[in-house]
C-alpha cells in the first residue's frame, strides 16, 4: 500500500514544486518506488522533472476526466533513469486549469484522484501530490486522495498566521471529507540561519508545533533553483550541493517517519 502525501500550502512561491520533485529523486535513490503527482496546471513538477507538459500525450487532467489510467499515464523520464533517481511523473499542464469546471457537475468529484489512485497503490511506495497555491477542487482532490499532508515554508513573518488557515482547511477536510488526513509536518525550506528573524520563527514554530517540525532543514541553496532550467531536481542536477544533500537527508525523515506525525 503506497504512502500517500500532499505538499500544500496556500502561498505561492514557498517551495512546494522544489520540496515535491526533491523528495521524490531523494526516495528513489534510496530505493523506494515513488510517483509524482501534479496537481499545478502551471506543470513546473512536471518540467523540473524532465517531462515536456507541452508534448505530453496523457496528463493528470485524462485522469481526473476519466479518460485514462494512471498506469497509461504516468512515465518514468529517462534522465531520472539514468541518473539512478527513477521515479514516475503523473504530469500536468494548462489543459489542466479546465478540470475545475469541467467537474463541477460530475459525481464523486473531488475524490477523482483517490479513486484513481487506488488502482495503482500496489505499486508504489510514496505517492507524492504537487499541490497549486490554492484550496481549489484540484487541491480538494489532492487532499481527498492523501493521508498525510507535508507543508513547506520559509521562516518569515506572516508564516505562522497562514499555518493557521492551512491546519484549519486540514481539519476541515478531515472532518468532512476524508478521515485519514492529518498533519505529518512542517518542513522549514530556503532557510539562512544568518538572518536572526528566521531563527525566530523557527523556534516559534518549535514551540507551537514540537515534534510536527520536521528535523531536517533545507537551506536556502542557489543550486536548487538553478535545477529546473535543466529540467532536473537539483538532487540529479547536483548531488553535492548542501541544498541536495538537505533534501537527501529529508528523504530519510519521511522513510523513518512515514505516516507518523
Ligand atoms: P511553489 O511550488 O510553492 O510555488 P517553488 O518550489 O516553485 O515554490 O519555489 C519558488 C522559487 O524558489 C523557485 O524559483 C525555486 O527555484 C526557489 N527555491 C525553492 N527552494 C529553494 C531553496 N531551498 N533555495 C533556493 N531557492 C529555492
Ligand atoms: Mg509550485
């Protein structure tokens, strides 16, 4: 029975796309059998995984639609192959936006994904979801199908007042919608130690939180964002940057921790 996560948090640009793919080439160096998800019709999972979204044949948007399986699907890039990092990739691309509307009058339609997702969950080990910057049907599928919801965040200011909004929609989603969901952590990313205002924060977050902060810190790394230009996560791009190593190291958490919050 495959493991099944979203990274989600309603902000944009706080390094859910770059927690998704590293964590996904992290799990599959260490042997596990991993796919990914994208719920983001921008498809920047699927890019910075060495999959075109323009030249895509089948997307997550076939499935939500019922006009295919995940197995026909998903794909495993080459390069990931090669790199001793395979993992699969369940792509998305603008196509994907439409999904919203065009399920709006379907049954079931927020547990598209969970329904799909069953099919294959002998098959894998980690399903990891790519979630959008938004509690939209998509990321309502996303968190119907999950069982476990990993947040990334920077240590800034307004980081705990948003960590509010998102455990409410957990709750919430637990409450209604799917009784499996919970919490497994917080995951501190693009973190510089320097800047006193991040520790801060980051104690704060200890203290709220205690054991749901994640041990493993992802610093902020240039390498990391560099990756997805080469379409690659940076832990294939560049195994030795501290950044990839952070990540490597986060992998490992998530074997140990698994579902335990
Ligand atoms: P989201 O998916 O939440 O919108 P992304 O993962 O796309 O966020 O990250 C936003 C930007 O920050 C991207 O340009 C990404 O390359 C960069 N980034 C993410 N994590 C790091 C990091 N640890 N160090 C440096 N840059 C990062
Ligand atoms: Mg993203």
């Amino acid at each position: 029975m495959a493991q099944i996560f979203c990274i989600a948090n309603q902000k944009g640009g706080v390094g859910k796309t770059t927690t998704t793919v590293n964590l996904a080439a992290g799990l599959a160096k260490i042997g596990q059998r991993v796919l990914l998800v994208d719920l983001d019709p921008q498809g920047n999972a699927t890019m910075g995984s060495g999959v075109d979204k323009r030249a895509m044949e089948l997307s997550v948007y076939d499935v939500l639609l019922e006009s295919a399986t995940v197995a026909e699907a998903a794909v495993i890039p080459e390069k990931l192959k090669e790199a001793g990092a395979p993992y699969a990739v369940l792509g998305a691309n603008r196509e994907l936006a439409g999904a919203e509307v065009e399920l709006v009058a379907e049954e079931r339609r927020e547990r598209r994904l969970k329904d799909a997702l069953a099919q294959v969950s002998s098959e894998y080990d980690f399903v990891l979801i790519d979630c959008p910057p938004s509690l939209s049907m998509l990321t309502l599928n996303g968190l119907c199908a999950a069982q476990g919801v990993v947040v990334p965040m920077q240590c800034e200011y307004f980081a705990l007042e948003g960590l509010a909004d998102l455990t409410n929609t957990i709750k919430q989603v637990h409450a209604n919608l799917n009784r499996d969901l919970r919490l497994i952590g917080l995951l501190r990313v693009m973190f510089d130690p320097r800047i006193t205002l991040q520790q801060q924060v980051s104690d704060q977050l200890k203290s709220h939180y205690g054991s749901k902060v994640f041990d493993t810190v992802i610093p902020r790394n240039v390498r990391l964002a560099e990756a997805p230009s080469y379409g690659l996560p940076g832990l294939v791009f560049d195994p030795s940057a501290k950044g990839s190593q952070a990540f490597l190291a986060f992998a490992k958490e998530m074997v140990a921790r698994g579902l335990q919050g």
